[in-house]
C-alpha cells in the first residue's frame, strides 16, 4: 500500500521539464571562446595554421548540413554535391559581373537554394532509396550539365574572377575568416532550427511520415523547408571550395566524394544530434592528416571505418558518450527531472 501511495504522490507531483542544462551553459561559454580564438588565428598563427582549418571547417559546415536532412528529417539523400557545384559556378557568375566573390558566398548560397526549390517538387515526391537515388541522379545531371556549357568553361572550367588584386596573405586570410563565418552559421543555424517546432515536426517526419501527417504535421512544408536550408548551406560550401582553389571545374566541383565525406562523418558522429557531425567531422580531419599520404588505402580505410561504427555504434560516436556519461552539449529536446524524495 505504501509503494502505491508512493508511485501516486510522484505522479502528482510537479514535474520539472527544462530545453537547456548547466553542461550546456558552461559549453556555450567555451564555444564561444574557442570561435574568439579562431578568428585570432590568421593575426597569431598565419598560413600555416590557416588551410588545415579551413579543410576541418568546412568538414563541419558539410556535415552538420547533411545532418539537418539525413540525421533530423529522414531524406538520406546522396546528392548533396550538387549544391556545392551550383555554389560554386553561382559564385563564378556573381563575381564575373562585378560582385565581390566573398560577398558573392550569400548569392551564391541564394543562387543553390532557388534551383533547389523546383527540383524539391520533384524529388520529395519520393522517400527511402528513391529518394536517395533521384538526388545522385540530379547531381549528375547538374555536372553534365556543366560540362557541355561553354558559358562557364565546359570542361576545362573557369578561374573564379575578382581575386587577383588581393595580397596572397590578406585572400587566404580572408577565406579563412569566410570559411569560419559560413561553419558557425551552419552549425548554429540548424540548432536554432531543430529547437523551435520544426525540430519536433522533423523528427516526427523522420520517424514515421504517415503518423506524423495524422497528427497534424506538414509533411511536405518540413521536409521542403530541410531540403532548401541544406541546399542554401551547400552552395555557401560550394563558393568556398571555389575560393579556395581559386578554379572552379565540373568534375571536382561536382564530385561523390563530398557527399560520401557527409555519409561518413554524420555515421560515424552520430546522426540526429548537434554534436555528432562536428565530432565526426574532427575523425574524418584526422584521418585525413594521418593517411592521406596512403593513397587508395585511405579511402579503404575511411569505408572500413564507416562500416564497422554503423555495426558497432549505430547511434554513432557521440550515442556511445552521452549514454556513458549521460551528456547533452547543445540539447535540442525537453528533458524531464523526477522531483527529490
């Protein structure tokens, strides 16, 4: 009778249900000092720190992207190199018309999202391996088409105009701080999106589209509304890649490698949560310094890896931290505490 009396009063008592947590507190304080330190890199460090950051940035804003369709909103696409190839050819055309190629990354971002939106009503209409298919397909509909105009190279490609009057130091300075800017917009972008509605209508959609229809959620406004954002997100990628390389080529440009690259680094981190694809994205990082040198045994290597933590960590490195130490970063759910006694 005591236990029952028990389990009663617990039951009435009030509950405690909070989006945020101390963990989280003193994490967004050391966020936020580790970007003041890497806006101080190119004044501190200089070029030698500069291009692998840049590489580990970008690894992150691509991941964290993918992360909002794949990991949030259940569109696993393959095709996400698509947007990054009409970000970088938007950035080619905006600069070539006089824009200032870094702020042609915002245009360029624009420029992916709006061909994005007609080919949403397309795909969307499909899920699960279609859906994943039709995206590979466009992305190589997207290269051929890049290759047979001569308006923007064909296939020898174009040089991104608009560079040549800055100081070699001061451009590279530049993309850096541009790579930086476009990362924690993307990383902190998604967060603020999956913390509001969205984020629980997505992940509903993710789940179960049909239940999630039933009760009200806009299946097609959610997973077109993911779609969009990471298309805008992947041409701002695509710009930078152009101003990296200085050249801008359909074959590179448009290349599986970044799509796998997203697969591999949201597997391995951990899709679903914020912190999983910045942690995914430091092991692709480190994989790459350590054995890049190795040729086709890296990219071994890198498959092997993605295929053992899918069958050893389905949810990912980061599912196997926070359920050992209960750890939440950059919580996006509600959590519920039990009241004392």
């Amino acid at each position: 009778m005591t236990a029952v009396t028990g389990q009663v009063a617990w039951a009435e008592a009030p509950v405690a249900v909070s989006r945020w947590s101390r963990t989280a507190s003193w994490f967004a304080v050391v966020a936020a000092v580790v970007v003041l330190v890497l806006v101080a890199v190119p004044y501190v460090w200089g070029g030698p720190a500069e291009q692998p950051l840049i590489t580990l940035l970008t690894f992150v804003a691509m991941a964290s992207l993918w992360n909002l369709l794949a990991g949030f909103s259940g569109l696993t696409s393959f095709g996400q190199n698509a947007y990054i190839g009409v970000g970088a050819y938007g950035l080619y055309l905006v600069a070539e018309h006089g824009v200032n190629p870094f702020a042609g990354i915002v245009l360029a971002a624009l420029i992916a999202a709006a061909v994005s939106l007609p080919v949403s009503v397309l795909v969307l209409r499909l899920s699960g391996g279609y859906f994943a298919v039709a995206t590979l397909v466009i992305a190589a509909t997207f290269q051929i088409a890049a290759t047979l105009s001569p308006s923007v190279g064909g296939t020898t490609g174009v040089s991104v105009p608009g560079l040549a009057g800055y100081d070699p130091v001061l451009r590279e300075a530049l993309i850096y701080w541009a790579t930086l800017a476009v990362t924690v917009l993307s990383v902190a972008g998604v967060y603020l999106l999956v913390r509001r509605t969205f984020g629980l209508d997505a992940r509903a959609v993710g789940s179960d589209p049909v239940a999630a229809a039933s009760a009200g959620v806009r299946v097609g406004r959610i997973r077109r509304l993911a779609y969009l954002v990471a298309a805008g997100g992947a041409g701002a990628v695509g710009a930078l890649v152009a101003l990296q390389t200085l050249y801008v080529e359909p074959t590179s440009v448009f290349s599986i490698q970044y799509s796998v690259y997203m697969l591999f680094m949201v597997l391995i981190g951990g899709m679903g949560t914020i912190e999983g694809p910045v942690l995914g994205a430091l092991v692709l990082f480190g994989l790459q310094e350590a054995l890049s040198s190795d040729g086709a045994w890296y990219l071994v290597i890198v498959g092997g890896l993605a295929v053992i933590g899918t069958l050893v960590a389905s949810r990912g490195l980061w599912g196997l931290v926070s359920d050992r130490f209960g750890w939440s970063l950059l919580p996006v759910g509600y959590r519920v505490r039990r009241p004392p006694g």
